[in-house]
C-alpha cells in the first residue's frame, strides 16, 4: 500500500510540474517561436481539422488580419506570420498593428520589428483581428499568405495553418504607407505607442519572471513534501 502511495504521489508531482512548465507564457508567445510558431506545450499537435481559419481582407493599403472559428469555439493562444505565397522561404515579412492590445501584441523575429502577431493573455477569444503591412520592397502583385498556430488550451493545439493567398491591389503597394495623410497618421501612432509597448514587453518580462519564480517555489515545496512522506 505505502508502495502504491509513493508511486501515486510521483505520477501527481510529475503531473504537477508539467502544468506549471507549460503555463509560463500565459502572456504570449516567446521569440523562440518564430521559426516553427509551435508552442513547447511537451504534447503533439492535434491531427484532426482545425476549428479556426485565418482569413485576410485588402483594407487601403493593408490587409485585415482575422483569426476566427466558424464554429464559434473559443481559443486562447496564437502565433500568426505573413510570409511569401510563391516563396519558399519561411521567414515573415512586412509588420503587424494589434487592433485590440489588450489581447494582441507583436514580437519580433529575426530582427525584423513587429513581424509575428501573438496573444497577450489567456482569456478565452471568440475572434481577432490586427492589420498587417507590406515592407517597401514588396513586388507589386505579391501574394501573402497568413501562417500560425492556434490554440484552444494548454493540451490542444494545431498547427501550419495557413490562409488563402492573398493580393493587394497594385494601387495600395505603396510601402507601409495607405497615402500620405494616412502613412503619417499610421506612423504617429505608431510611435505614440512606443511607450506602451515597451511597458507592455517590460510587463511580460516581468510576469514570465514572477512565473517561473512560482514555478521553482512550488516545485520547491512539492519535493519537500516528497521527502517528508516517502
């Protein structure tokens, strides 16, 4: 009976500190993401057809980036990069703006500013949307395509999904820019937020640290507990 206690109380702890592993970017991705955009949740991506889409709409100069589920299920995680539809090439190109910074923010990848669209909480998300702009040396004519993970929870999750090529109007290649009243409105605001995104980085920063402070503290207290009964 102790036996069957010691190995019952092992199986719990390992089980334990696997849920605490792989909920220490509870805040989004990691840069670690941006050549595979999988996340390192120590489970296989799921096989089955995936309930969420990624769509793309032509909007003056960008494209409108939507992550949604048809069948209304809700998710909690994503990893989303443009890159090139005729190009063999994996790496994003061209920036995102989250819409919605309370549950969207951007990373950077491969030195490149605002490349990769992630969450910025754990909540649960009906849909999202965030708009994407082309770099200045885009070729007129290029399609994108939208590529990500989505994820539903901690344990469910798929993978290389991927939106229909998209094209934007050979007018609107324009750069980054939908005009020069609107590339001067965009880029105000994009610098006005600055500031915010920085304290937004430094606020993630912060809670991965606090995270994995947890962490060690209960693994901490989990293997006292181990020694003291067994």
């Amino acid at each position: 009976m102790f036996s069957t206690f010691k190995t019952s109380f092992a199986v719990l702890l390992s089980a334990l500190l696997v849920d605490l592993l792989v909920d220490c970017h509870p805040t989004g991705a990691p840069e670690s993401v941006c050549d595979t955009l999988a996340p390192s949740h120590r489970v296989k991506a799921q096989t089955s057809p995936s309930p969420y889409i990624l769509a793309g709409n032509p909007n003056q100069g960008s494209i409108k980036l939507i992550i949604e589920s048809p069948q209304n299920t809700a998710f909690r995680g994503f990893a989303v990069q443009a890159h090139n539809a005729n190009g063999s090439s994996n790496e994003p190109i061209g920036r995102f703006q989250a819409e919605d910074p309370d549950n969207t923010h951007t990373i950077n990848c491969y030195g490149h500013q605002d490349n990769t669209l992630t969450h910025s909480n754990r909540n649960d998300k009906q849909s999202v949307t965030a708009f994407w702009f082309p770099p200045e040396n885009l070729p007129k004519g290029t399609a994108i395509k939208f590529v990500g993970t989505v994820v539903k929870d901690v344990k469910t999750f798929w993978v290389n999904l991927s939106s229909a090529p998209i094209v934007l109007p050979v007018e609107d290649i324009k750069g980054n820019s939908v005009g020069d009243g609107d590339h001067s409105h965009h880029q105000q605001g994009h610098g006005d937020d600055n500031h915010s995104e920085s304290k937004t980085r430094t606020t993630e920063n912060g809670s991965s640290i606090l995270s994995m402070n947890y962490l060690l503290m209960v693994s901490a207290n989990l293997f006292l507990l181990y020694k003291l009964f067994l």
